[in-house]
C-alpha cells in the first residue's frame, strides 16, 4: 500500500509539472514557469523518496539526496512568487 502512496504522489506532482508547463507554453507567463519548476523539484522528491524507502536496502540513506530536490523547488517557486508578482 505505500507504494502505491509514494507512486500516486509522484504521479500526481508530475501531472501538475505538465499542465503547469502546457499553460506556460500558451501564455508564456512567468510564474507559470516558476511554479513548474517548483513542482518538478516536488516530482523529483517523490521519486528519490520511493527509491530509498522501497527499492533500496535499509543500510542506504538517500534523506539529503531526496530532500535537495523539495528544498531548491520551494526556493525557486518561492523567487518567483516574490520577484514576478512585485
């Protein structure tokens, strides 16, 4: 069943990364690309996340690896709600 969690959230950042980046494409609006950024470094994160809790042994840590991903995400969206909105 945690799988199936760790998969569903990848997936559904992922989608969000791709209707993110559709609406950029037709608009060309900037905190559309900020945010599809962001929710890319989030996909990322899910994806490292199900790798070192599910398909690698216990005795590998990946818990900087996965996080790096979220924290330049959340940096990056964070610039471009600040910055594109001003």
């Amino acid at each position: 069943m945690a799988d199936f969690v760790y998969v569903l959230c990848a997936m559904t950042s992922g989608a969000c990364a791709l209707l993110l980046l559709r609406a950029y494409r037709r608009s060309r609006v900037r905190l559309l690309f900020w945010s599809l950024l962001g929710f890319l470094g989030l996909t990322l994160n899910d994806v490292f996340t199900w790798v070192d809790l599910r398909i690698l042994p216990p005795s590998i840590n990946l818990s900087i690896v996965r996080i790096v991903p979220a924290v330049i995400g959340m940096a990056v969206l964070c610039y471009g709600l600040i910055w594109e909105t001003a």
